[in-house]
C-alpha cells in the first residue's frame, strides 16, 4: 500500500511542477539555515578536542555580590575559589585559570597572545594534542618554576621551525622556559583557548589578593553529568560559610557552578541558570524559525488541495475514504519534505565551508582555528526537522481535504 501511495505521489509532485518547485525551494532554504544554526550550536556546546569531557564539566565564572538592594556581577578571585571550591569533594577534579593579553612584535608588526594562568588539573580535564614536549604540572607549580606552555603558532612566532622546548620566551617581563608545545585551538573552546599558557604562582599579584572577586575561573570536572546536582548542592554549602574581608562593598554573595548549556542559557536567563529552560528556549526559537515557511506550506497544499478538488471528488464518489485520501495527501507532503530536505542538507554541505570563518570566532593576529562541520549527529537532528516540517504543514491540509463535500467537489464549487 505505502509503495503505491508513493507512486501516486510522484506522478502528482511531477504532473504539478510549479507548486513542486516552489514547495521544494522554500523547505531547502529553510532547511539549509536550520542546519548551519543547529551546526554552529553544536560547535558551542558540544565535546570536541581538547574539550572533550564539556558534557562532564561544570564552571564557576561569576560571583553575584550584594550591598543593601544593589546587584554587581563580579569574577570570582583565586582566594574565594581556593578557600571555598579546591575543597569540594564532589568532583573528580578542580583546576583554577584566569585569561590575559600580552603583546609583543614580529617584524615591527604588534601581536597579541592570550595567557592563561593556570595549575596542574588543568591539564588533566582538557586533552590538549601536544606536539612537543609536556604539560607543566603540580610539582611545577609548588615549587614556582618558570616554565610555560605554547600553542604552535606562537612557537612559529618566536623559533620559527625550530623545537621550542627547552628555550626561553619573555611574559610580562619574565623569562619562562617551554616546557611543551600544543596544537592550536579553537577561540569557541572558551576554557581551553590560549597562546601561552603559564604557572598561577607567577601570577602573584592576583593569588595574593584576599578580596572575593578578581579574574579567575574555576573547572569543575564530574565523573557523569548525574553529579551536577550533588556538585552544585556542596558548592552551596561551601559559599554559605563565606566570610567577607570587605563589607563595606557587599555583604551577600550568590553563585553556582553551571553547565556550558547554562552559559549559553545566560543570553535571555542572565541571573537564573537552568538546562531545561535553556533547551525549551531554543526549542521555541527553532519552532519561530520555522513557522512562516510553514504557514507558506501549508497555504501552497491547501491551494494544491483546491485545484485537486475534482479528482478528490471522483475518488471519494469510487469509495476512497477521508483517512486514504488523508494518508495520501501525508505521504506526497511528506516525499516533497524529504526531499527538499535532503537539498536543503546538501547544500549545507557545500556552503558550511564557505561561511565556516564568519561562524567562528577568531582574535586579532590569530588564524581562524577549527571549522563549523556537519556530522552525523546533526544528520539526525535534520532528519527530525524533516519529520517535523512535513507534519506541522500537512496536518491541516489534510484535514481540509478529509471535510471536503463530494457534491460540491464533483461540481467544480469553491471548497
């Protein structure tokens, strides 16, 4: 039965080419801008090199402090995070970093190197490629030695083609000897995106500081997405017994760890961060997308619905039923959906690349890294749209066409 209703089908999508066209052009387009959003979303929040435990981890970036009914968004400090987060028990591990810009000068053109200051777990939690050489470690870090870590572009930058470990570099007036080199990544790999990379013992003037905000962020990395809330619960408990060393600026504070879906949540949910309302928006924003090439399809197979309406006349007056005719009408909108999907995701493919660079985010002097890409789990992802699209558009017509009077479709009556 399927196999003819999509004969029928066929015949009747090529015997009307115009509404074929024009329904296959507005699904491909609509299809193909879903796609590239579903695709650069993807490369936001999902694990990829060198984050690939993203799904497992959690991060503390903010502080909200409060004086009286006034509200300040702060970074947290190495001391808050030290004094009230290294002891969490929950996760796995706990590793501590703070981003900064240096210059310097190539052939008297200025360049500048994002630094983070970092320790030991760090390299524990993100799977950096290391081309040469090895990560600084704990024992670095205890007994403050002045070693760093490089991406290879900046090791091209100061050595050119020559092994870079063992040598020295100059941050922030400093001399710090490389200890290995790392494959460059990614500015959208937030957390683990940097130039050099350098011990938080050098970074004295910070660690010292007994305030509660600063410029350090915390990585929290659980064994399973399960233990979020066991996390976040001990992270409570620990910030409830925060003493304050400066009063006179606030006396309350708030903060939790959160997911890198909650962060990106933080574009319409600034101050209250949740996974399920993060998704339902997206969801929402998704479905808006959608909906005028919907309204545009539904009106194109009601129009289609009317120019059929003596040959849905003579088969109902043969003895089709509504639900054949319905399950008729599904399966042509369904086919034109498919295929002007599978359109829409090959011309994704083509045009992905092209537009790959503006999607990504890139710094001044850096080369854009990592590229926005179409994998199997945005394959399935399109496959639902596909579902979806066809059955939002082809549900009313349908019916439409179940209620249609044989007497006056028979007699060429407006429907």
């Amino acid at each position: 039965m399927l196999k003819n209703y999509i004969k029928i089908a066929i015949k009747v999508l090529l015997r009307r080419k115009f509404f074929t066209f024009v329904s296959l052009f507005g699904i491909s387009i609509t299809l193909l801008f879903v796609t590239i959003l579903v695709a650069r979303l993807d490369l936001t929040i999902s694990p990829k090199a060198p984050e690939n435990n993203l799904d497992k981890v959690l991060i503390v970036d903010r502080l909200f402090v409060f004086k009286n009914d006034k509200r300040e968004i702060v970074k947290p400090s190495y001391y808050f995070l030290k004094t009230y987060v290294k002891k969490l028990e929950s996760p796995q591990k706990v590793s501590f970093y703070s981003n900064n810009t240096i210059k310097s000068f190539s052939k008297n053109k200025k360049i500048f190197h994002e630094v983070k200051f970092t320790d030991g777990e760090y390299w524990k939690i993100l799977d950096f490629k290391f081309l040469e050489g090895k990560a600084f470690n704990e024992k670095d870090i205890d007994e403050e030695n002045k070693v760093v870590v490089i991406n290879q572009t900046t090791k091209k930058h100061f050595f050119g083609n020559e092994n870079a470990v063992g040598k020295e570099i100059e941050v922030k007036g400093v001399l710090y000897k490389v200890s290995g080199v790392v494959e460059d990544v990614s500015m959208d790999s937030e957390r683990a995106f940097a130039d050099i990379w350098v011990p938080l013992t050098s970074d004295k003037n910070n660690i010292s500081k007994t305030s509660l905000d600063g410029n350090y962020n915390a990585i929290l990395l659980a064994s399973s997405s399960d233990d979020f809330g066991k996390i976040k619960d001990e992270f409570q408990k620990s910030i409830s017994h925060v003493q304050f060393p400066e009063p006179d600026r606030y006396d309350r504070l708030s903060s939790s760890p959160e997911s890198v879906i909650e962060i990106f949540g933080r574009i319409w949910n600034k101050y209250e961060p949740s996974t399920i309302k993060t998704v339902f928006f997206i969801l929402i924003l998704m479905f808006l997308f959608m909906l005028l090439p919907t309204f545009n399809l539904v009106n194109i197979n009601i129009s289609r619905i009317k120019e059929r309406a003596s040959e849905i006349g003579v088969r109902r007056a043969f003895g089709a039923s509504s639900y054949t005719l319905v399950i008729q009408f599904l399966v042509e909108n369904m086919l034109v959906t498919f295929v002007g999907g599978i359109i829409g995701f090959i011309l994704s493919i083509i045009v992905l690349p092209m537009i790959s660079g503006y999607l990504i985010n890139s710094y001044p002097g850096h080369e854009t890294i990592g590229a926005v890409t179409i994998n199997l789990r945005i394959f399935f992802y399109s496959i639902g749209l596909c579902i979806f699209f066809a059955l939002i558009s082809g549900v009313y017509p349908a019916y439409k066409m179940s209620r249609i009077n044989i007497i006056q479709a028979l007699k060429g009556n407006k429907l």
